[in-house]
C-alpha cells in the first residue's frame, strides 16, 4: 500500500507518477524483421528506469491485422505474434514491477476490428447473435440507398458503411475497418469489462482510454446541427460545418466512466489508474473524471498544451485554466507529444530548438499534474517529415489523391495530424545503422530519421549538457521531492517579475515538515535580471548545467534557463 503521506492524506502513486509513452513498433526489434517487440523493449528497461520516468504506457499490442497499427484489436486477450507472446508480456510485467516501475495498456473499447470474430460474426446476417453487439441501421427511407443520418466519422467522410448482404449499416467512428462496438447490449458491456478484470489480474497498472468519448452515441439517432467550425480543434470535434453533439461526448460516456472507475476499483493493491483519451470543452473532458465528486476517470489527456506556443503567458493561462477545472483532488496532465501529432521539438524553430525544448521540459515536470513523455522526446527526436505519397498512416490514404499543393496545405494546417508516420519512426538508439534500432541491416518498417547520426540515446549520454540529462535531472529529482510531485500550485504574480518569467511555488506538508520550491522559468531569448524576493533562497537545479544564476541579491536567467530554487 501507498507509505507517503501528504497533509496527512495518502497520496495514490498515480498523482505522483511521469508517464513514458512506447509505440511498440518503433522502440526496439530484437528480432531483425525492423519491427519493434516486447523482448526488445524488455532490452531497454533499464534505458528507462534510468532516465528517472515511473510509469510506462504501452501503445496496443494486442492482436490486430495492423490496419490502424494496433488500434484496430482483432483480439483483446492475446498478444500481436510480430510483437511476441503472451510469455513475453508475462516477462515485461514482471520486467517492469522487478524496477518499481508501473504498466499502463492502451484500451480500445470504442471500436474492435472488422477482423474480430465478433464482427465476422455480425456481419453474416441480421439475426446472427452477434449481430447487435455492433451498430447497425437500415439506410434513409424511402429507398434506403442513403446513411442512415448525417454522422461523420472522424477522419473519412459519412461514419456509416454499407453492407450489401445485409442491406444495413454499420457505423465506424473512426476508419471504416474499425467498427464502434454497441454498449447499450449489455452482452458487449460485460464481455469488455472481463477483459478489462484479465489484464487487471495479470498486473496491468492502469489503462490509458483510446477515445473514449465516442462510446456511446445518441440512441435516437439524430442528425448532427449545424456548426460554423470548419476544422475540430482541442475543444470540439465540431467539422466540416457539422456539430458532433450526438457523436461525441454524448453523456452516457460520463456514465460509462464511472462504471470503469468501479471495475479498476476492484484492485486495490495497488490501486489502479484510467486516463482517458478525450477531447471537448474543459467542463466536458471534467465530466469524463467526475463532475462533482472524482468518481470517474482519474486523469484526462489536456491536449490543449500541445499546440500551446511558448510563451510565460500562454502557460500562466494554461496552469490557471486547469487548475480552475482540475482542482485537488482532481489533477490535471501536461502532454506535448504522442504518437498522431508532429513531434513538439520540430514546432520549433531549428535554431534553439534543444533550449526550448529543456525550458519545455522544467515547466513540464514542475508544474503539477501528471506529465507524459513521448518516447525519443527525451533525446530531441525530431518528426521525419515524410511525404504522403508513400505514408503507411491509413488516415492518410485518401489525401494521397489531392493535388501537392492542397496536400501541403492540409499537412500544415492539421499538423500532420492526417499523415501521422513522422512522429512515428524507429527510435534511435546509436550511430550505426538503423540507429541501433534493428540489430541487423534491414529495412525498418518506417524509415529512421536521416539525422540518427547526430541525434540518439548514444551521443545523448556522451554530452553532459544534453537534453537528455535534463529530463534525467528533473525526473529524479522530482521523485524523490514531495512538493514537485504532489504539493499545490501558486502561482507568482506576473507584474512582480519580468514580462517573459514564469514563476511558481509548489509546496506540500510531507511527515509533518513543510517544504516549498520556487520555480523560475524564462521562456524569452534574452538574458533576465530581477530581484531574488528572499535572500535565503538557494539553487537547487537549473536547465544549464554551467549557469550561476544567484548572485547576491539577485537572479539572472539565461535564454530559455529554467531554475528550481529552495528556502
Ligand atoms: C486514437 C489513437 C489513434 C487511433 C484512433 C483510433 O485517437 O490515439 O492513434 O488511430 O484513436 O483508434
């Protein structure tokens, strides 16, 4: 059970925890077929646990025909045999637990493939028992040639599919080989929650929730309204001038919530965790964890600081806006990369991306709220920008027919959210071929990034002012110190110090001592002087390893410096 206490109260580890996020495919082959598997991230653990990260989040490696790359289950109890086998999973709970680390599976409850058993069972016929576990409707009268109603899926055109054996149609909120499950068939309901119990018994520590706000839909099946918005954005998959009202974050998903909160609530030593891939207004993604009391999810995915530029304004407003919503005992996540979006580092401009990206990084892991890492953000993995025309991404597919320029334009304007290999590609581990990736010469199932010579783990660990040992630096510290990893937030008054500073204490009564942390970060390209507000104050971190930043009565930052100073 948990040992630390915090005002007296005990703390779940999952509050305190840093999430590592792994695409299986990408971060380790051990076989030489240039895909990535479990016994090659077993390989990596200790890379890991070394790094100072707690908690690993697993992308899906559940058996799948790999249409959306693991997204699209084909079965929920066995493994993916290109990743491995069930003993190999065995061997990286274990792995994992052995380091006082903790696992984390990707959950796809939305939807299965069409190539689950299930799906090849509804689809045989209209009275096939399977047949209602999946959403099925017959077309528009009068002919019935026509989707039922004007749903939009979130990436093709019409979310319904027709089926000419059966004359019906089946809806898909996401890729049309991707079919949404019915929830409202209990049978459904509590075949996934077993699943949910197997994985929970064989030690899984938490699941992180693929779109779990597309779950369940309006039963009567209205049309969508109106919207005047034209692309979905962080508060709404509002598109294509079509509200998503009965599609998206219908409220039997905050029931739903509460019903999988009670299933995990089953294990309680340890407790376990769910973070939920959701996207809407805040009071929406709150409802996901709990609108009075925090009875539903424990953490919702705040995607809104990924696009966040870089700016001490941006993230004043962004730590008083999730705090405002995700207050304790709520707690709010800080992300900037993962596997469908371009890659944080590359939104910055080249020259002084790796600066940006470590003051990046001290905000991430000393505001609070749990922070998830991308795997290779560590080592400033930058996105492949690979083009269209050969991407493997399914989303992509139909933009590869649109013409150069218009396909440019959608590139930039969705941030390659519709080409999403780039921020997929092989980690890179070393200098030699493949990046250390494959362990022999072979074609990786997406290309290494041409700069794998210059940027990975290897050169990484030679360079004692690399990113890298920043987020080392950070992770550790922030392990072993209270009032990083659980205290409360306030933030320092914005006319007391210079325009480009953010600052922030964070403090926590821990056994009975207090302890307070000063947080100062400067997020602007100059070097910055101000007043040192107690003169006990002492350093104790700095993104710079050779900066000197107190000087009697005085802090000067560097560009882009970032210190942790204590009393
Ligand atoms: C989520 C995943 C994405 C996947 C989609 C469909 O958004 O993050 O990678 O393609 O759901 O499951």
């Amino acid at each position: 059970m948990e040992k630390n206490k915090l005002n007296g109260k005990k703390i779940p580890w999952w509050k305190k925890t840093t999430i590592y996020q792994i695409y299986p495919r990408s971060f380790k082959d051990s076989t030489g077929n240039g895909i990535g598997d479990l016994k090659g991230i077993i390989s990596k653990l200790d890379y890991i646990q070394d790094l100072g990260v707690e908690t690993i989040w697993f992308s899906p490696f559940y058996s799948s025909p790999q249409g959306d790359f693991g997204y699209d289950i084909s079965d929920y109890l066995n493994i993916a045999p290109e990743y491995g086998t069930m003993n190999d999973f065995d061997d990286l709970v274990k792995n994992i637990h052995n380091r006082k680390m903790k696992i984390v599976m990707d959950l796809v409850l939305n939807h299965t493939s069409a190539q689950h058993k299930w799906f090849i069972e509804s689809k045989k016929s209209r009275d096939n028992p399977k047949r209602n576990w999946y959403v099925w409707k017959d077309g528009k009268k009068p002919f019935g040639k026509a989707p039922p109603n004007n749903w939009k899926s979130y990436v093709t055109g019409s979310g319904w599919h027709y089926d000419s054996h059966t004359d019906q149609w089946y809806w898909a909120s996401f890729l049309p080989f991707q079919p949404d499950l019915n929830y409202r068939n209990p049978d459904v309901k509590e075949n996934m929650m077993e699943m949910i119990r197997f994985w929970l018994r064989k030690g899984v520590d938490g699941f992180r929730l693929d779109i779990l706000g597309a779950v369940y839909e309006d039963p009567k099946f209205r049309d969508n309204p109106l919207s005047w918005k034209l692309i979905p954005s962080d508060e709404s998959m509002d598109m294509l001038f079509r509200s998503s009202k009965y599609t998206t974050n219908y409220p039997d998903n905050y029931e739903f919530a509460k019903d999988l909160r009670e299933v995990i609530d089953e294990f309680t030593d340890p407790p376990r965790f769910l973070l939920g891939e959701v996207s809407g207004s805040r009071e929406e993604l709150r409802n996901f964890c709990g609108k009075d009391s925090p009875d539903g999810l424990n953490l919702v995915f705040l995607f809104e600081s990924m696009g966040a530029q870089l700016t001490a304004k941006n993230f004043r407003k962004l730590i008083k806006d999730f705090e405002k919503y995700f207050p304790d005992p709520y707690i709010p996540t800080w992300v900037f990369s993962n596997h469908d979006i371009i890659r944080r580092i590359s939104r910055f401009k080249e020259q002084g991306a790796i600066e940006k990206a470590k003051i990046n990084t001290a905000f991430q892991l000393t505001v609070r709220g749990v922070p998830t890492i991308y795997y290779g953000e560590e080592i400033a993995m930058r996105q492949n920008f690979l083009p269209l025309e050969k991407s493997l991404d399914a989303v992509s597919f139909k933009f590869k027919k649109f013409p150069r320029i218009i396909r440019n334009l959608l590139l930039k304007i969705t941030n390659y959210a519709i080409h999403r290999d780039g921020c997929r590609t092989p980690m890179q581990w070393n200098r030699t071929e493949t990046a250390g990736f494959s362990p022999s010469r072979t074609d990786t199932w997406l290309p290494v990034h041409p700069n794998y010579k210059l940027v990975n783990v290897e050169n990484s660990i030679e360079d004692k002012d690399s990113l890298f040992y920043c987020y080392q630096r950070f992770l550790k510290l922030r392990q072993k110190t209270p009032a990083l990893n659980s205290g409360n937030i306030t933030l320092l008054d914005a006319k007391k110090i210079p325009k480009n500073i953010l600052g922030y204490t964070r403090s926590a009564i821990f056994n009975g001592n207090e302890q307070t942390v000063h947080v100062y970060l400067n997020f602007g390209n100059k070097l910055v002087s101000f007043q040192i507000p107690e003169p006990n104050f002492h350093l104790i971190i700095s993104t710079s390893i050779s900066s000197q930043p107190l000087n009697g009565q005085n802090i000067t930052l560097q560009p882009f410096e970032g210190i942790i100073l204590g009393d």
